[in-house]
C-alpha cells in the first residue's frame, strides 16, 4: 500500500505542477479582469493542492493512511473549486480547455 501511495501522490504532485504553471501562463495572457480573479483564485488553489499532497507524502512515508487520504480529498476539492470559477466564465480563454481534463489526471478517473 505505502508504495503505490506514494507513486500517486507523486503523479499527481507532477500534475499539480503542471496545471499551476498552464495557470501562471495564462493569467499573463488574458486582459479580462473576471478571468484573471478565477485564475488568480486557481493559482491559490494549487498552491493548497501542492502543500496538502507534500504534506499526504510524508503522512504515507510514516503509514498514517487515514491522514493521508484525507489529505488527498482536501487537494482534490481545492482542483475542484478552480474547475467549478471556470464554469462561471462566459468566455474561458481557448488554451484553458485542457485545465478541467488536465485537473482529472490528478486523480486519475473521477
């Protein structure tokens, strides 16, 4: 158990990365002030997400998988809720299609 936990905290930490720095990117190249609140409410939320599966890492390292789980949920919501201001949006910009899918490889089949 320990070992696959912490491959998938690892995986999805990469993803995590991944999907702050497509955030970051766009957040340079949009001018629409509701578009850079969501995403500056995103690049937040994956700084949570970052912080909360570093911290599930450790917890897995020491086997308290209860913590480690409920970790893992709390970085999940925190995707979530970046997924959820992008459907407020009228108008996304075109390169943020993949971030929904993009947030999905974080926790592989949801």
């Amino acid at each position: 158990m320990n070992e696959l936990a912490i491959v998938s905290i690892l995986l999805a930490t990469a993803q995590a990365r991944m999907n702050e720095y497509v955030v970051e990117h766009l957040m340079q190249s949009v001018d629409d002030p509701r578009t850079k609140d969501v995403l500056s409410m995103c690049d937040v939320d994956y700084g949570v997400t970052l912080k909360k599966l570093q911290d599930a890492y450790v917890l897995s390292d020491n086997k308290d998988y209860r913590g480690m789980i409920d970790l893992v949920n709390d970085a999940v919501a925190a995707t979530n809720d970046c997924t959820n201001g992008w459907k407020q949006l009228l108008n996304p910009p075109p390169s943020s299609s993949s971030l929904k899918d993009d947030n999905l490889k974080m926790y592989c089949c949801k």
